[in-house]
C-alpha cells in the first residue's frame, strides 16, 4: 500500500457488482473497458464472495487498474486490502470504524466513509475520513437500503460539515448519465462546495458497452467541474443596466425566429389566457399534463412551465422536469400558493428533490414558503404584510441556495442569479384586477429562457445553455410593459377589457420600445 497519500480523482468512481453484468460479459473485460471509458477509481465491492475468490478477483482488477493508474479501493475487508495492497478501503457506518481501520492500513491507505447524514459526516470528519460516500440520493435497484432517499437538493445538507475541510465526497445510488448533471448540480453550496465525483454501479457495469458509459459520466462531470457552478447565465458579470434592457430586448425578435414550443403544465383557471398569451409573443402553447408522454413531448419543445395552481399530476410534473433537465430545456417553477397546505410543500419539495429549475418565480408568500422563512405570509396565493425587509437580498440567497434564477413577483419585481440582483419598476395596477397575471408570468418567462436557449449553442455540463437571467428579466418585462400599454389605451375601460388588450400589446411590443420604457435597476446587496 502507497506510504503517502496520492492525489486521487474522485469523479467516475466505480464500484463494482458482478452480478449485475449483462449475459455473456465478462468481468475483466467490462471493468477494462470501463476504466478505458473514463472511469477514475475503482472500488471492488463483493457482498457474497468466499475469501478466496475474493482475493483472485480484487487482484485480477488491481493488475487492470495498475495499467490505468487508477486507484483500487476495496469494499468492508481489510483483509483483502491488505492483502494486495489496495490504495485503500471503503467501510459503512456498521463497519469497522475508522480508527480500527486507521490502526490496521499503512499510513497512506485512503479511507472513505459512507454516510446518510449530516451527523454521519461530521462524525466522519473526526475520525480522519480521506472522503466520504453520500446517500442514497435516488431509488436504487442495485441494493436495499434503509435510509431515506436525499434527493438532490438533500446533498447540499448533508455536505455541510465538509465546509473548511479537505474531506472529498462522493455522492450514490441511483445515478445515471441521465441525472449526472441534476445531481452535481443540486449539491452546490451555497459557498460553491460540491461533490468531487458520482460513484454507480449499474450504469457503468450493467451496459453492454460499458466504456461508452463511462466517457458518458466523465464528459458530464469534467465539463461540470470546468463550469461555474450555480450560474445560468453567462458570467457577463457586472451586468449594466443598459446591457441588460439591450439583451433582454433581443429576445423579443428572438421567439418569433424561433417560434418554440413552450410545454405548460399549468392550472385550469388561467390555461386558456396563458396559451393566448404565448402565441402573442411569437411561441407556441402545448398543455400536456400526462406523465406517459413526457420523454416525447420534451424532446420538441423550446422550455417547460410547471405551474403548481391546482396540482392535478404530481407524476407528470416530476416526469416532465426530469426529462427537461435530460434534454438541457429551461424548467420554470411557478409554486403558486405553495404555502397554503402541507400537500403543495410536501409536492414542491419533491419537485425540487427531482430535477433542477432554471427560475424559481413566486411571490413574497410563495418565496418565503419555498425558503423557509418566516419573514412574510402567505393566505391562500397572496402574500399578506409589508414584504421582505430586504427583498433584493433574500432573492440573491435563494437563488444560492436553489442554484438558480428567482424571480421574486411584486410591486416592484426582483430577478437574482446569486451574484447580481436587479430591480423592475414596471407594470400596471390593472394587472392585479384580472386572475392569473402572475400565472402569465411565468408563461412569459418560460417563453423568453425557451428563445434564450434555443440562440445558444449546447455546452456540455451545463443543465442549460444561454443567459436565463437576462431571458427571465425579458420574460417580465414582457408582461409589465405591455401591461402599461393596454392600461393607457382608449378602448380599455376596466379589467374586463384590459386582458385582451394585454394579449394584443405582448404581441406588439418592439425592442426598441423595450429599451426606451424598461426601468431596470442593479441593486446593489
Ligand atoms: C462510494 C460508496 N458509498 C457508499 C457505499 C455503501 O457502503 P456500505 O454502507 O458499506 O454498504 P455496502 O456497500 O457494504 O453494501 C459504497 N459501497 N461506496
Ligand atoms: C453500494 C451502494 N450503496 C448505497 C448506499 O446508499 O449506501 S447505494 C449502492 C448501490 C448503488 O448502485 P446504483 O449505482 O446501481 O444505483
């Protein structure tokens, strides 16, 4: 075993399961291909295996990890790892403890943890963990386990006592390609700590071409890691004022170009003016709510609008997010009223759990809800009191904490990506005397990201391409501004008459309009 500690590259950690390799392929050649395909530590794992065979197989794989330079860890026996000089050893929380293992290894000897809680981690920490394996993030076929599921969003948590330490960690279960970035993604700290790497079993061993799954994952998290992480837009830090009013403008000509296909899963009161609303800009509505259609329909559409008004398929939103973020489409949450039961936190906690959003929209209520604050109540879908003591702050820390854009909806709108914060001034009183303008407005968003990232070319280990933040601040400028000039017209005498006025003027609005009538402020936080 290496006398000091190697730097190790934790991020297509493999650990192996025999039983899972499809028919007729063989365990050293899959795990050769695999590590050809990107694969960057492996851990032998045999949960039933007599001592012997053990032994054969852990060897057998060391001398094709050597070839490599890949690490070898092996799972729960020392014995074995001793026996062939493993770099090292992976134990669970009713193993050997850390201590004992310290005691037996050579000094250079890796030794990683798993944990499923925060508590589990700091203890980890204490003993002198190299890393640590957290879980399970996803359902898993590969093994029973006992603890509860994190969900991606449950990663940030349990990564907290890893600030100010040089502790890796490693995140299981249930990852696959298709959930790699949400995954990565969804652990980012508020302060930028993440996880080093995605440790699998059956994505990699239950392939038939193993290595064409493992350059999968590595491309994924290779790309990630050179990524700023948290940021959907496109780094053009500071942004001006100007700049901005400039950019978000050009989107207006953008949808039309485009013309994308903007799925609305969204509430029975508002579907109609919404789809109207979309068509105005230039897009197309598609109202599809069934679970059983979500891998077709993401793959045509421009972006995706979850609105959770009246919550009629929890499944298909969870499906329709998860597909998005498969496909890199923009994914809106709107969490209307999220705050008014238990059953809407609980869903829009199992949202979030699933699949990474692109912008957050609500207002004070629902943000507060979603952020779990105190601050400002929510009655029903409205928010009750004076609002947030210090809104642009709050929007830049969700938007940390989320790992995205948040539009916070009021009087005066705030849009954050966690580093910049504007301030809108826009819009008209009018729009609170018709039902479901902010529903519109997160029609409107999911309009502009959709246009925003069809200008865009793909980046790997991006969930999605193009500057959402400049396309979320269009989306409201869209329906602020064309709500002042509906107001201002001759043949609008109340509300009754104000919407279809509103529809009319989102589909005659020009960017230089835009830029000459937005009121668009940095704040600074
Ligand atoms: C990287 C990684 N994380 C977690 C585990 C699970 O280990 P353990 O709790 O010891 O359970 P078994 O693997 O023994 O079933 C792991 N093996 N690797
Ligand atoms: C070995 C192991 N440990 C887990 C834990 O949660 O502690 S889940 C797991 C198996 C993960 O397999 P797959 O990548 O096929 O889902």
């Amino acid at each position: 075993m290496a006398e000091s500690k190697r730097e190790i590259d934790y991020s297509v950690y493999l650990v192996t399961g025999r039983d899972l390799l499809p028919p007729g392929k063989d365990y050293l050649e899959s795990l050769e291909e695999s590590l050809r395909g990107g694969v960057t530590i492996v851990q032998i794992r045999e949960k039933t295996t007599e001592t012997g065979e053990f032994l054969e197989v852990a060897r057998r794989s060391q001398a094709l990890c050597r070839k490599f330079n890949v690490p070898i860890l092996i799972n729960d026996r020392l014995d074995i790892a001793l026996a062939i000089g493993a770099d090292g050893v992976h134990i669970g929380q009713t193993d050997m403890p850390i201590a004992v293992a310290k005691a037996l290894l050579p000094p250079g000897a890796i030794i990683g943890m798993t944990c499923n809680t925060p508590a589990h981690v700091a203890q980890a920490v204490k003993d002198g963990a190299d890393y640590v394996g957290v879980g399970p993030v996803f359902a898993t076929q590969t093994k029973n386990v006992a603890s509860p599921m994190l969900g991606v969003r449950g990663l940030q948590d349990i990564l907290a006592p890893l600030e100010g330490t040089n502790v890796k960690a490693v995140a299981i279960a249930g990852i696959k390609y298709t959930n790699a970035l949400q995954c990565l993604y969804g652990a980012v700290r508020p302060s930028g700590l993440g996880l080093d790497g995605l440790a699998v079993v059956s994505d990699i061993v239950a392939s038939h071409e193993p290595e064409a799954a493992a350059r999968k994952l590595a491309t994924v998290v290779h790309a990630f890691k050179s990524t700023i992480p948290h940021i959907f837009s496109l780094s053009q830090h500071p942004y001006t004022s100007q700049y901005i009013k400039e950019n978000a403008a050009q989107l207006f000509p953008a949808i039309r170009r485009h013309g994308p296909l903007v799925q609305q899963i969204t509430n029975t009161v508002v579907t109609t003016q919404s789809a109207n609303a979309t068509l105005a800009l230039g897009a197309s509505p598609i109202m599809a709510n069934a679970p059983q259609e979500m891998a077709d329909i993401s793959k045509a559409i421009g972006g995706l609008l979850i609105n959770f008004g009246t919550i009629q398929s929890l499944d298909g939103m969870i499906e329709a997010g998860k597909h998005a973020n498969i496909n890199r489409k923009p994914v809106v949450f709107d969490p209307v009223g999220v705050g008014a039961s238990q059953y809407r936190r609980s869903s829009a906690n199992s949202l979030l759990n699933t699949w990474q959003a692109t912008v957050i929209k609500g207002n004070a209520g629902e943000l507060a809800a979603i952020a779990n604050s105190q601050e400002v109540r929510a009655k029903g879908v409205d928010s009750v009191g004076q609002g947030f003591k210090n809104p642009a702050l709050f929007v830049r820390d969700l938007a940390r904490r989320e790992r995205c854009i948040v539009v916070l909806s009021g009087k005066t709108d705030y849009v954050s990506d966690g580093t910049t914060v504007v301030s809108l001034n826009n819009g008209h009183p009018l729009l609170g005397d018709i039902t479901g303008s902010g529903c519109m407005l997160g029609t409107c968003i999911a309009i502009f990201c959709a246009a925003a990232s069809m200008e865009a070319t793909p980046e790997d280990g991006k969930l999605v391409s193009g500057d959402m933040f400049i396309a979320a601040i269009g989306g409201v400028l869209a329906l602020t501004l064309a709500s002042e000039k509906a107001a201002a017209r001759d043949d609008v005498k109340g509300s009754g008459t104000f919407l279809p006025a509103l529809i009319d003027e989102l589909g005659k609005l020009s960017p230089e309009e835009v830029v000459a009538l937005a009121n668009v402020e940095v704040v600074s936080v």
